[in-house]
C-alpha cells in the first residue's frame, strides 16, 4: 500500500503541474521542510492569486518504525508585501495529515486537522524561507495490536502521541518553479 500511495501522490504532483503550464496566473512552489507533524517533507504547492494549494509526503528516519504521512494544505495569504512577488507574506494555513507508522508491536494510523499562521521570507524572486506555528487537532487514532506485550515491553515510539490538542510548528524552504 505504501508504494502504491507513493506513487498515485507522485502522479498527482505532476498532473497538477501540468496542468497548471497554460494559465499565467498560476504558479509552483518546489516545498521541502521539516515539522509537526509532517516531518522531513517534500512537496508541491500551487498558487492561484492569493491562495495556495499544497500537497506533501514525508518520513522520518530517526524512528525504528516504518513511517510515513501524506498532508494536504490550503493557504491564504492575508497581509504585508514582498518586493519579489505579489503574493501576500502573511498566512493563514489549514492542513489534513494523515500519519501511519508501523513497528515489531503495533501499527497506528492519524488523522489530524493542523490549523497554522505564518510568514514567508522571500529570499530571491525564486527562493524562501517559511515558518509556520499553531495546533494540530487529533481527529482519528487507530491503533491495532500485531502481537501481545509483555510486561518488559513499553511498546513502539510514537510519531505524535496521543493527546487530542499539542502544538505544532513547521519549517519549509521554497523553489519558485515559475
């Protein structure tokens, strides 16, 4: 399943890439960041006026369990100005990220809403700098025993937890593409 998702987002990426080349008042973002609860991402975000529609894939290395998570973001950008691009710095950002790590013990799957406010800092006309902070709200936490625990056994890390309301934070650098 993991390949085939892989695969059908990359797809997707460049469908709405393609799609995209013949309007002017389109563009594209090349994304790559690191946060909660995205973690290490690449991804793709397109802009139409002062909107942007943004879809990511990430991982994370550092954790024994087979992880990886796919988010889907809708920005609005709202105030300031840049002497690069007519886009608005100041953002708003409503995000879904689904979150499936797999270890020896468990597998557990996440849904959460990631309402955030930002600021982008335009670098060069094509690069920047993005920071974001704000709540990511657990919507769904499925968690499906693989085998029975035994007492020495804590279990497998977690990707986020299990509280319903954290914080969340994230960091994306930037590639205008056109």
């Amino acid at each position: 399943m993991k390949n085939s998702l892989f695969t059908y987002l990359i797809t997707s990426l460049v469908f709405m890439l393609a799609a995209g080349t013949a309007t002017a008042q389109q563009d594209y973002n090349l994304t790559g960041g690191n946060g909660t609860p995205e973690m290490v991402n690449l991804g793709l975000r397109m802009r139409v006026d002062q909107k942007q529609y943004g879809l990511s894939i990430g991982t994370n290395l550092a954790y024994k369990n087979q992880n990886f998570n796919i988010s889907a973001d809708y920005y609005y950008h709202f105030a300031g100005n840049s002497g690069y691009t007519s886009l608005r710095p100041w953002f708003i950002k409503s995000g879904l990220t689904f979150l499936s790590s797999e270890g020896e013990w468990e597998k557990r799957t996440n849904l959460l809403l990631v309402p955030r406010l930002g600021r982008e800092f335009n670098l060069t006309s094509e690069f920047g700098v993005a920071l974001e902070v704000g709540l990511m709200l657990m919507l769904m936490d499925q968690n499906k025993a693989k085998k029975t625990r035994t007492d020495e056994v804590t279990g497998d890390l977690d990707v986020i937890g299990s509280d319903v309301l954290q914080p969340s934070a994230g960091l994306k650098i930037f590639y205008r593409l056109f």
